[in-house]
C-alpha cells in the first residue's frame, strides 16, 4: 500500500498505526542494538545483488552506474531511517521493511537503465516488485504480533511504500512514457507541498477509499510490465491508477485547507473583543 504522509499513521490506506509512547521514547525492548547490524546487512545485500543482476541485463557502464546509484539511494534512505532513530532500534517488523526496501532498490537499479535502453522483455522487475507488494502489510502484522509497534516504523514503511511505487513507475515509463511518473512522483510532491504549505501536513481521518487506491497503485504498475500483456491495458491500467491518485490527493488537499480556514474561523471567534469602555 502506498503512504500518505498525516501525522496521525503517516500511510494513505488512513489505517492507524498502533503506536507505544513508552516504545518510541525507550525504543522497543529487544530491538536495541539491531539496527547498525540491520542497516548494513540490507547494504550489502543490495550492494552484492543489484551488482548481479545488473551484469544480466548489461546495460553498458554509464547507465549500470545510473541504475545502481538510484538503488543506492532507495536502500540508503531506508537505512538511514533505521539509523536516526534516537535512540537505535531495530524490530522484525523493520527487518521485513527492510527487504521490502532492497526488493524497491533493485527495481529501480534495473528499471533507470531501460529509460534510455528501452525495456527489457522479461519477469526480473515484476518479479522483484511483486514480492515486494506481497509482503506489504506483514511486516505491520508482525509488529503487531511482536507487540513493537512503533510510530518510527510506520513512517519507515511509509516511505518504503513510496519508493517501491516510484521505482515501478520508472519501469512503466520505459514502456508507455514518462507521464506515468507523475504516479511515483505525486507523493514526494505532496511531502514537498507540506514543507512550504505546513497546513498539508495535518492529519487525516481513515478512509477506506484512499486505502483502496493506495493498495491499486503498485497493482497497476506491476500488470503492465508483465510480458505479453496488450498494449491497450498497458496504458488504460496506469491512466485509471493516475485519475484515481490525483481525485484521493486532491480531496486531501481540499479537506485540509478547508479545516485550517474552519480553524482560523474559530480562533478569531474566541479572540475576545478589544475594550471599547475607555476612549
């Protein structure tokens, strides 16, 4: 599923996020000391793969370069989130985040060269975003399982989700044109909206309709790069995904500017009036 970044779950599906006070100012016990080990290993193991399977597709050394760095950032972002946490920590549910992350890497690193090579008929990027589709939401079972859940790890998972759709949406690119970007880029738009605009960062009730469209997101980024599929489907899917994001964003944006105008309203309602007894 993919985020929307609201202060209260900072995810669109608008589910809350079941958050420890105790947990997110101590740090989840038995998950200290986990995140340096975690970061690296989710490091190298992009590192050591995206190395692979960038040699199969043999994109020449430029564009290999292009591909690896833009799943370096994907992973490096991911272990930052892990790393900045004050203080340390590192969950299993942030463990299986972490995967999802250099699954989202790879498919970038192989889907950046194809913007200037043209696409590649093959299952290594469905495969790879596919799996990283079916394991969102485990690792939001698992914290609640394990009883660590934690508002740090819905953000990360947030950002996760984020960069998997980008990543799908650069592969889709390749194949029916970069407005298909527009996709993986309208998040990063609205978190750059907020910095400027803070009344786009408040948060959210849940909705099941902006659940429903996050969910569809990587779903119909995924089907048109399946080999074989018709041309016609390759396009129509994303275009309906597009409609579908831009109406769920827009309505955010229109419900948070009209509760900052109701907010003003009623601040200067109680402002009590100047005293008029005195000239």
């Amino acid at each position: 599923m993919i985020p929307r970044p609201d202060s209260a779950a900072r995810r669109w599906p608008g589910s809350a996020a079941v958050v420890s006070v105790r947990a997110e100012a101590a740090g989840p016990r038995g998950a200290a000391g986990r995140a340096v080990p975690d970061a690296l290993a989710a490091l190298a193991s992009y590192g050591l793969l995206a190395l692979w399977l960038s040699s199969l597709s043999a994109p020449g050394i430029p564009l290999q370069l292009a591909g690896l760095g833009a799943g370096a950032m994907v992973t490096g972002a991911a272990a930052a989130s892990v790393l900045r946490r004050a203080p340390r920590f590192s969950t299993p549910a942030d463990r299986v985040t972490l995967l999802r992350a250099v699954l989202a890497a790879l498919c970038a690193a192989l889907a950046v060269p194809q913007l200037f090579t043209g696409p590649r008929a093959d299952l290594l990027i469905p495969v790879l975003g596919g799996l990283a589709f079916a394991l969102d939401g485990v690792d939001g079972a698992v914290a609640r399982r394990t009883g660590l859940s934690s508002m740090a790890g819905a953000r990360f998972d947030a950002a996760t989700d984020a960069g998997l759709v980008l990543a799908l949406s650069v592969a889709v690119a390749a194949r029916v044109g970069p407005w298909v970007l527009a996709i993986g880029g309208m998040y990063y738009v609205f978190v750059a909206a907020g910095r400027f605009r803070p009344r786009l960062r408040g948060s959210l009730p849940p909705r099941q309709s902006r659940k429903a469209i996050g969910a569809f997101q990587p779903f119909a980024l995924l089907l048109p790069l399946i080999p074989g599929i018709p041309a016609a489907a390759a396009v129509s899917i994303p275009v309906a995904a597009l409609a579908l994001l831009a109406f769920s964003f827009g309505r955010d944006v229109v419900q948070l500017e009209r509760r900052h105008r109701a907010d003003l309203l009623e601040s200067g309602a109680a402002r009590p009036a100047p005293d008029q007894s005195h000239p």
